[in-house]
C-alpha cells in the first residue's frame, strides 16, 4: 500500500458528496490520501487519534471539511504542526456564513488555510494541498505547472467558441 500523504477529515458522513472534490484533485495528480469522519465535538479524541496519527505516518497536509460550528479543523491545527486546510460547508440555516467565520476566524499562532465555502473549497483544498507537497517535489510541480497550462488553454477555447458562435 502506498504511504498516506494527505489526510481528508469531515464532520459528517453528509459532506462527503463535498469533500470527494479534493480527493478526486489528489487521485487526478497520484497522491494517496486517506479520509474518514470525524467531529471536534461528538468525537474529540478520535480527532486527535487521527492528528497523532498524521504525525507518525508523515502526512504533509490535512484537508478538514465541516458545517456549522465548524471547529474541526482549527481543533486539528492546535493539536500538529501538519499544515491543516479548512473547507466550510453549508450545512445550516445560515448557508455556510457561520462555518467559514468558525474556520476563518483562527486565533494568532494557530493557522489554518482556509479555503472557499464548498465544493469549490474542497477543490482548492486538494490543490493547496498539491502545491504544498509541489514546494518539495519537483515532478508534482511541473504536474501541476501542466494543470495550470491545460485550464488556460481549456478557458481559451471556450472563448474562442463563444466568439466564434457569436459572430454567425
């Protein structure tokens, strides 16, 4: 079995129609992942079971998705030293506000990256996540270098079809 470089962490078993956005950046570029759930509130020391475990096993990054209250991934983050990254999930009657100012709102000493509310988070999770293993890896830079290029190019061509279709 390949080692585990990322860790993907949710609150509950509903946000992971969400949080498989990251894990399918981390498939797409060859990074082994594991993901489970977890709560900061329901499950503290299975949470911190999980960071402990990050620790040994040398995780490079956690990806830590959650609605609501949202304090798992700064839980995580003052429990390692692993970079953890932050997805708030709209999971309540405040559409997400309320987890992205619980994951946003870190106190100074304790960073947690902090990405868009859903499914667009979750992607740019999985790609912080890449460019944080990328700043190491030289062979997963220049991947990810190709990603950019291959979305630039992807943008073009839809200019140029909707240029094209709006001068018939």
């Amino acid at each position: 079995m390949k080692e585990i470089q990322v860790g993907i962490v949710m609150g509950s078993e509903l946000d992971l129609p969400t949080m498989e956005k990251a894990a399918e950046v981390l498939d797409h570029f060859g990074v082994s992942y594991f993901m489970t759930v977890a709560s900061a509130h329901r499950t503290p020391e299975r949470v911190k079971g999980l960071v402990l475990r990050g620790e040994q096993e040398g995780w490079k990054a956690i990806i830590a998705g959650a609605g609501m209250a949202a304090h798992l991934a700064g839980f995580m983050a003052a429990h390692t030293v692993i970079p953890v990254i932050g997805v708030p999930l709209a999971s309540s009657d405040l559409n997400g506000l309320d987890s992205l100012l619980s994951t946003v709102q870190m106190p100074g000493g304790v960073p947690v990256a902090t990405m868009a509310l859903g499914s667009a988070g979750a992607k740019n999770a999985g790609l912080f996540a890449i460019q944080i293993m990328a700043t190491a890896d030289f062979n997963l830079r220049d991947r990810l270098r190709e990603y950019r290029e291959q979305q630039r190019k992807s943008v073009e061509d839809a200019g140029s079809r909707v240029e094209a279709r709006a001068r018939e």
